[in-house]
C-alpha cells in the first residue's frame, strides 16, 4: 500500500497549540497566519501551473522537446541546475529566443516532459503510475528536477513488487541513482531471490548481480542450494548470449526484425543492451562468484556433485576437501592440535504465518548439520510491559548429532562467533537489511541457545516491511563464522 499524502491543511495547528498559547486565551495570530501563508503557497502554485505555464503571450523562451513547443519563462525553468547551465550567458541574446532540447532515451515521452515542466512552476498533481513511473523518472533526471525524481522515487519503492523489480534494478543502474531505491531493489531481491525468481536473476546487471550474489544477507537455505542457483544463472545467461547471437545474424541476413521467442522477450532490458565487451566482465564476476561460495561446508556428497558439474577446478575442490577433513578431525580429537583456517557456515530459515504469532508463541525453523551439531533459529514473540508492546527474540540453537552417518561435536560447550541478517524493503532504510552479529565470547552449550531478548519490535516488523511479499514470512540468513573450544 503507498503512502498517504498529508495536507497539511489538514493538520491543523490548533490541535496542538504553540507554546505561547495559555488556556482561557483566543488562538494566537501566528496559527492563522501560518493557514494564509500555506493557502497563498498553493493558490500561486495553482496559479503559475494553470494559469502561465505554457502561455506564450507571458513567456520569454520557448523550448522544442520530442517536437513539442513550449512558451516557459527564464527564471521558472532556472530552479533546475539544467536549465541553468542552458540558460546561461550565451543564450541571453534576444535572439535566442527558442532553443531545441535533443533527447535520445527512449525512456522519456511527451507525457513526461509535459509533467516534469509542470512541476516546476509547483504542479504537486503528477499522477503517478505503473505505467509511467520510470518514464518520469528518466524525465526527471534527465532535467535535473530533484524533488520531481524523490517522488517519484517514493513511489517506485513503496509500490516495488516481483514483477517490477527486476526493471527497477536495470533502471537503478541506469540512471545512477540514490541509495533509497537501490536499497529497495536489493532487500527484494536478497528476501526473493532464490525462491520467486530464482528464474530472473539472469537478467540483472552485473553489478547489482554481484552484489546480490556475494551477500551474506543473500536468503538461500543451504550453501548447496546457492551454488545451484549460481550454477543456473550461469546457464540461463549462456543460453541468453546464444539466442541474441542467433537473432542478430537472423535479423542482418532478413533485414528484418526475427520473430519468435528472442531474448526481447525475456524480461525488461534482458542483455539487450549488454556489449559485448562486458563478456569479460561477466566472466571475472562469476569466478568471483564460484569462489566466495563455502565450499568447506558443503557435505561430501555435494562436493562430489560440484566437482562433476566442472564448473569450479580442481584446486578448489581439494582446498574444500581438505578444510572439511581437517574440520572433522580437530573436532573428533579435541586435544589434538591442527592448524586450518576457519570454515564459514550459512543457512537460511524462514517462519511462516508470522503475523499471526501471539504473545508467548515459538517458532523453531528446520535444523542444519555443520561441525558435528546440529544448528537452528528459535523466534518467539514476548510482551515488554516497559515498552508496551510485543517484541521478538531470536536465539541460535545447537542440538546434538544423533545422525550416525555424521560425525559428532561432544563437547558440551563451544564459542561461537556468528551474525544473523534479515532484509527490510522500508523505502527509506539506510540499507537493504538488518545484521545482529553475536558479542565477544558467545558460548553455545548442547540443546541450548543464545540470542538476543526483545530484539524487534512487532510493529516495527510490520511497518518497515520485514516479511516477505510473497507468503508473509519473516527469513534470516545465519552465518557462523567460528567454533572454538570455550577459553
């Protein structure tokens, strides 16, 4: 749901009065001189949009835009920095009197010109669409229009869905913009990227795909399942190249657009507008990609598996082979000292029907085997009468092996160093999700938990957008980092 504009004729300040108001007093001047002064700022903002925008007995310039003329006024169109810069000394000849704005985005339409402009002389009436929304974007960038390009921003964000957000992100790119709706972009695609569309994530440029792809806050369930998901969108991006290449040597030979099911028809900007040269690039990122995976942590049947799918080499394998035996073996024998680097474990858990918790409610998600235990997440939502409200805390659980096919972690008490992530899309977060990591000396014993007492509110969750879109579950990706023997 977007937000609701507030007028602020509408909050009135005599419901709550300035500080030199006294009761048993009439209302202070300044009360109704501030109601004036906002209905003086809308009647002119009505006047100068209604009245003298596009008027050519009033205007000093015109401007042609995509064949359309303009009659503005000079010190209306300076209040953008790119009008400015147009306008400068070299056009102030008498002469110059018409000036013709060249546009080759194809992004930006009449319809878009015509309200961008309008904004300018404070027509706040834009109507914001699906359909128009990243036309009125482009418009707005394009002439520099600040306030016009926030909201449309807003809008973009708070309306952002599964089957916009991988255009958003092209368009994010594109126009370089603020973090507001990048951070937009990424919290969906961290919360829905392995599930709802694990099938576009091909179609993402390569630098949100990296990005999106190196997260640690990235929900998949499993580090297995992440590498088959990067697996897959190396495939789908190969097949893609392969088609585009097919079109285009159908399309010089027929001088003819090829029908059929090309990449253009794949999704918003597909790798249309990729050049060629970014093969390179896209080769470098999905190196990049294959090696920040944690191979060390993946059971030995996995690893079996990756190593016959011949994406990753041999070296690569061994180092994860060799990682995972030392792993068992320092665990297995306790007092036998070996030297490893740590190996870093991830898992996703997710929490359905979350809305519906009630006070005192525990959730606890599927469990995970990593170095001889069995970790999962516990929720459970508690009142806080201090702070009048439910709040949810979240514990990381270790429970015995009692797999006998897996080695096993005795040790009734271990340190562990981990950190848990959960994306939030509210429009105006300084980040696409939240990130808790554990404090120094966090001791997990056997069958028990540690975590974090009131660490969310419920309202918070609700309003800053932390569930997801699709089924309404709250998902956390957990990383840990370390396990030591307790000091």
């Amino acid at each position: 749901m977007l937000p609701q504009e507030t007028d602020s004729m509408n909050t009135s300040p005599a419901t709550e009065p300035c500080k030199c108001h006294r009761s048993g007093e009439s209302l202070p001047d300044c009360i109704s001189k501030g109601d004036s002064k906002n209905q003086n700022q809308r009647e002119l903002a009505r006047y100068l949009s209604e009245s003298i925008f596009n008027n050519r007995p009033s205007s000093d310039i015109s401007l042609e835009i995509l064949g359309q003329e303009y009659y503005l006024h000079r010190v209306i169109l300076c209040r953008s920095p790119y009008f400015k810069s147009l306008l400068s000394d070299q056009w102030k000849d008498d002469a110059k009197n018409k000036i013709t704005i060249g546009i080759d985005d194809e992004n930006i339409t009449t319809e878009a010109v015509n309200l961008a402009l309008r904004s300018l002389y404070g027509d706040t009436r834009t109507s914001f669409t699906k359909n128009n929304q990243f036309s009125l974007l482009a418009t707005g960038t394009f002439f520099a229009l600040d306030t016009f390009c926030m909201d449309c921003i807003d809008f973009i964000a708070w309306g952002l869905d599964i089957d916009d957000v991988i255009e958003c992100a092209v368009q994010c790119t594109r126009y370089d913009h603020n973090a507001m709706l990048k951070n937009a972009c990424m919290a969906l695609l961290l919360q829905e990227g392995s599930t709802a569309l694990g099938d576009q994530l091909h179609l993402l440029p390569l630098s949100m795909l990296k990005e999106v792809l190196s997260s640690d806050a990235f929900w998949v369930s499993c580090e297995f399942d992440r590498y088959q998901l990067l697996k897959k969108i190396v495939n789908h991006r190969n097949e893609h190249r392969a088609r585009l290449s097919q079109q285009q040597a159908c399309d010089m030979l027929t001088d003819e657009p090829c029908s059929g099911g090309g990449p253009a028809n794949e999704g918003p900007a597909a790798l249309v507008d990729l050049p060629r040269d970014d093969e390179k690039c896209e080769h470098e990122l999905f190196q990049q990609a294959f090696a920040s995976l944690q191979l060390a942590s993946l059971k030995f049947e996995q690893l079996v598996q990756v190593r016959q799918d011949g994406l990753l080499n041999e070296d690569q394998i061994h180092a994860a082979l060799w990682s995972h035996e030392v792993q068992r073996l320092g665990i297995c024998n306790p007092g036998r000292k070996i030297d490893s680097a740590p190996v870093k474990f991830r898992f996703g858990v997710k929490f359905e029907d979350f809305a519906s918790m009630a006070k005192g409610a525990t959730k606890r998600s599927s469990k995970h085997f990593f170095a001889g235990s069995m970790w999962s997440v516990e929720v459970r939502m508690q009142e806080d009468r201090a702070e009048d409200g439910k709040y949810l805390s979240v514990f990381l659980f270790r429970d015995r092996n009692d797999d006998s096919s897996l080695y096993k972690d005795d040790r009734q008490t271990v340190s562990v160093k981990f950190q848990l992530y959960t994306p939030r899309w509210y429009s105006k977060c300084t980040a696409p999700f939240d990130r808790f990591p554990s404090s120094k000396g966090s001791y997990c014993e056997l069958d028990h938990g540690w975590g974090w007492k009131n660490l969310l509110c419920r309202t918070k969750i609700m309003e800053d957008r932390y569930l997801s879109i699709v089924d309404a579950s709250m998902r956390w990706m957990v990383c840990i980092e370390e396990i030591n023997p307790r000091e």
